[in-house]
C-alpha cells in the first residue's frame, strides 16, 4: 500500500521538491546535511543556499546526490515515502520487539569500595540484599512476557557471584520455559571475577553465559581505581579471564573501563593493556552522574570537555594500533559508525529515539522493585526512588503502563525535544531522559547545557570529521570496526559523503 | 561577563519562532533577551565569558555568530514549511504496526 503526497508543497518552477533534512555547520565552509533516513551529504554554503531555492542543475552530481539519499524528490516521476518508510523502519525496528534487555540485580554484596561506583553496595556477609527466590521466580515470568524474539538477561550486582546460587536458579527456570517459548536468549555476568570458581565456570560453559568484566587500565592504574582489602583487585580480574578463556575461549569474556580523571592522563596506557591482554574491543566510557560516582565527582570526575579530548587523544592512538596490525575497536565509536553509515540502529539502549529505557530495558532490583534502566536504580543511591515502575509481582503491561514511563516518553522522543528536533545528528542519536534528570532536575533539561548532547556532538562531529577529511588509513579502521574484519581486509573506504 | 549589545532584526524576515530557537540554540555562549518593537525585535545579547583566561568576545564575533546562527535557523524554518507533514507521513508510514 503506497501513501499519497497531497501536501501542497511549494515547488515553484523547479522539477524538484524538498524532503525532510537537518543541517550542521562544520569547518572550512563544510555543511553537514542529514536526511530524515540518517542519509547524509557534505554541501557548502552555496551547494545549500541552492538546493533550498531549487536552483540545483539537474544535470550535475549533486543533484543525483540529493535525489538518491532523499533530499529532495521529483514529484511527477517518483513517489519517495514508501522507501524512506522501509529505511526509517529499519532504524526504528527496535520499537516493534518490547523489553529485549533484563538485568537482574540478584545481590548488593561486594568486596570492592570503588569510588566511582555507580551502585549501592552492600557488606559481604548475609542475604539481606540478596534477591529472593520467588522475586527471581517472577522476574522470568516478566522476562517472557516481553514479545521480543530476542531476549538478553544480564546479571548485575553488587557482585552478582556472590549470589550464584540466585543466578543458577533464573538460568535454569529461563531455559525452562524457553523450551516452550523458543526465544534466542543470551545470558551476561557483569562481574570482577574475584569469586569466579570452577562449579561456576562449568555451569556459564554449559549455558554458554558470557561474562563482561572491568579493566580500568594498568595494574597500577585499575588497583587505584578499584580498592581491595588485598590491594589485588587487578591480578584477581586477570586470573579470572584467564580461566573463562581457557575453558570458554577467547570471546567468552569481554571487559570495559570506567574512566576517573587519573584514566585521562593516560589513554594510550588503557590501550596498550587492552592489545596485551588480547581484547578485541574496549569501551571508553566516561564515569556517569550516578551513585557514588556522582557523590565524588568533585574528586574523581572531570568535564565533558575534557573527557572528549581524552576520547579524542585514544581513539587517534586507537587507529595507529588497528592500522599496524592489532584489531581493538572502540565500542562506543563502533555503535555510533553503525548508525551513521548503515540503515540500521544498533539497539544501543542510552542511544535510541523513543527512549530505550523501558521500552527496551528492564532493571529488576534485588529487593523486587523494577526500574527502567540501570540508570534509574542507581538514582536510589541519589535519595531518588520516583523513577520506580513497580513491583517485579506486577504483570510487564501494569509496568508499562506507570505513569513514569509516560513522563519518560514525553521527554524521549528527539524528535519532538527542542534543540534535538533542529540538530544534524537526529537520526543518529537518541534522547536520555534519565541522565537529564540526573543532571539537570528535568528530564528534558536545556540541550544547549547538555553533556549528554555536549558529548555525543562531539564524538559525531568527530567521527564525520574523519569520515569525511581524514586520510584512507582512519577511515579503513573506522570500517573495519563496522564490518569487524581487520583492516588488511578494507581495501576500499567506500564513499566519503 | 562582557557586556551586552543590541541587535534589531526585521520581525518579517527573522520571525519569533526564528529567533527563540536560535536564541536557545546558543543559549551555552549568551544570554539573549528578546524585546517586540515596531516590525522588529530587539535582541539584547550578553555573551558568557567562560573562563577567566579566554579573551572577550569582540563585538563583531558576538553579531556574526548571531547572525549566522539567525540565518541558519531562518533555512531551516523554510525547510520545515516546505516539507511539513512529510515527517508524520513518514513515522506513519514506517510504524503503523505500533498504532502511530
């Protein structure tokens, strides 16, 4: 079924009319014009001021430039909506699937007092804070009542080995009712691995659990960051990846960084120990305003500006390492190449329009309350219990239908957000009502104070910079991380745009 | 803070959707107040001085940027007249499984 374009658009004599796009002003008289499908173009000054009083020669370059990729449109030759509707719903296709991420807080028990912890930690003796057998029980029941076909449930903590008994319990029940339901199901461990053992490395191996770990850096640097009683808690993470690899393989085991001010100084040290330690990829994340990471941030914490020149400095070296024959993606950066240069969201829950809170996220708290997000759990620890939905015994619609998820909505939708609406990276983006709130005391907040926007602008106009001006070695990286094959494999960089 | 200077733009040409929006687009760098006159407004502009080691802006930087960032918003607001409806036809087309 096509949809007609009676909309009495102004065409003048031109055979062309205009679509929906967006525009950013780069350097060197350079525009950034993206179309309403995430398609983009590089114009100038000029190249803009004629597409928009339809002066562009249909004969030329730019012309087929802006037809094929959705700026402009021929009315008497070519009705565009039905294929930008197939591109825009490819982009959007995670609205259609329900709460496809549930992680469950089986315990606030850690061994770990690092500062920037973004949790609510709780002593390592008793079960107090561990979650309950029949709160696990129906968490399950939650879990399938999303329609997602494909269903991830991640375990978080505290340390959430602690609680393995709770964990086995959830793995269990969840295959069990899979056997009717026949989901694709991917359990993760988010976990130091300081009390990973053999019972329970034969039991991720048999259910194929993956686990994700932290590397803050060095020995010196991830000691630091990361207080034991043993002052080890590096050589204690080592020792478990080497067992999950040994057993599970190399890919059973990812890690990520959590950045203090002390990690910028040293970007190509955190780089370095990531090529040594033989992973594939690594995540620069900057420490969020959550938690005790938002209790000490005076101490720990850093600028948005100074984070991005970090960003900056690694993913530079980043390249020269890939370009010289290591493979070690930047994550973030790689789910970002995966929503500028395919038609394709990555899914990625803080980075998605509508909200991927609730919508794509469940947070089941060990004591049965349920979250949105990671995120707004970790609020708790602010003295910030609004963003709760509900009682893990209330069925997933009940949850859904809290009038939080209304007021998340009403602020997670770029599209609709001031600021947001007007801005080049739109369809590349998504809004974050969450860490706004955090933030600002509002969930839509003032974009142009943003460092959620501050920060993803500048990583964009970053990444577009080295798309579009940077040399044949950057781009061939930046590829490789996309497609995830090495860069020998790249032999051509594909258009610049 | 440095200090403020006015701008008189043509309320026909700049009209006050144009000038709210880039008014909060550059809201990081100044603070700008917005007066209704006779067929204009009068744009009050108070540029933020970051730090204590960054130059003041210079007049002329202040009002280029204005400008420009006017301008900027006076294309964009035409291209959301000449293409209005195109973006819900298009959501609704694309997502009309959701009820949209």
């Amino acid at each position: 079924m096509g949809y007609s374009m009676s909309l009495g658009i102004i065409t003048k004599e031109a055979g062309y009319s205009l679509l929906p796009f967006r525009f950013l002003r780069f350097e060197r008289n350079e525009i950034l014009v993206t179309a309403e499908t995430g398609e983009y173009l590089f114009v100038d000054d000029g190249q803009l001021d004629d597409l928009v009083n339809k002066k562009v020669d249909p004969k030329g370059s730019l012309y087929r430039d802006l037809l094929a990729r959705h700026f402009i449109y021929e009315p008497s030759v070519h009705n565009p909506i039905n294929e930008m509707a197939a591109q825009y719903r490819s982009r959007k296709s995670f609205i259609f699937g329900g709460p496809a991420l549930h992680i469950l807080v089986v315990t606030l028990r850690c061994n770990h007092t690092c500062q920037y912890c973004q949790v609510s930690r709780a002593p390592l003796g008793g079960s107090a804070h561990d979650m309950s057998a029949e709160d696990a029980r129906h968490a399950v029941d939650r879990i399938f009542e999303s329609p997602s076909p494909v269903l991830t449930v991640e375990f978080q903590g505290g340390e959430p080995l602690l609680a393995f008994d709770r964990i086995r319990q959830i793995v269990e029940d969840v295959l069990l009712k899979n056997e009717v339901e026949k989901r694709n199901i991917q359990f993760v461990i988010s976990t130091t691995l300081h009390h990973l053992d053999d019972k329970i490395l034969d039991f991720a191996k048999l259910h194929k659990i993956q686990f994700s770990t932290s590397v803050d850096g060095p020995a010196w640097l991830h000691n630091s960051n990361r207080p034991v009683p043993g002052k080890n808690s590096y050589e204690r993470t080592l020792e478990g990846i080497r067992a999950i690899r040994a057993e599970m393989g190399l890919e059973a085991v990812s890690a990520l960084t959590t950045l203090t001010a002390l990690s910028l100084k040293h970007p190509e040290s955190i780089v370095d120990e990531y090529i040594d330690l033989n992973f594939n990829s690594i995540s620069l994340r900057p420490l969020s305003p959550y938690g005790f990471a938002k209790k000490s941030s005076q101490r720990l914490g850093y600028s948005t500006n100074e984070y991005i020149d970090f960003y900056k400095k690694a993913l530079e070296y980043l390249i020269t390492v890939n370009s010289q024959g290591s493979f070690l993606s930047e994550s973030y950066t790689s789910l970002l190449l995966t929503n500028i240069l395919t038609p394709f969201s990555s899914g990625y829950v803080d980075l998605r329009s509508p909200l991927g809170a609730a919508l794509g996220t469940l947070v089941y708290n060990y004591d049965g309350d349920v979250y949105p997000s990671d995120e707004a759990r970790m609020m708790l620890e602010m003295g910030e219990n609004g963003l709760r939905l509900g009682n893990v015994k209330n069925s997933l619609s009940e949850l859904l239908s809290s009038p939080v998820v209304e007021v998340l909505l009403s602020a997670g939708i770029n599209e609709s957000l001031p600021g947001c609406s007007d801005c080049a990276f739109l369809p590349y983006c998504g809004a974050d009502p969450i860490e706004h709130f955090s933030r600002q005391g509002d969930p839509v907040g003032h974009r142009s104070f943003s460092d959620f926007c501050n920060r993803n602008a500048s990583i964009m106009k970053h990444l577009f910079k080295l798309l579009h001006f940077g040399d044949d070695t950057s781009n061939r990286v930046l590829l490789s991380w996309l497609s995830r094959r090495s860069v020998a494999d790249i032999s051509v960089t594909g258009y610049r745009g | 803070m440095s200090k403020p200077f006015t701008l008189i733009v043509d309320s026909e040409i700049y009209p006050l959707r144009v000038v709210q929006r880039a008014a909060y687009a550059l809201a990081s760098e100044f603070t700008i107040l917005i007066k209704s006159g006779d067929h204009n407004f009068e744009l009050e502009i108070v540029p933020f001085k970051i730090s204590s080691d960054k130059e003041d802006i210079s007049p002329d930087a202040v009002k280029n940027k204005v400008i420009t960032e006017l301008n900027d918003f006076v294309v964009r607001d035409r291209v959301q007249q000449e293409t209005s409806g195109i973006r819900e036809l298009l959501a609704k087309a694309a997502l009309r499984e959701c009820g949209v």
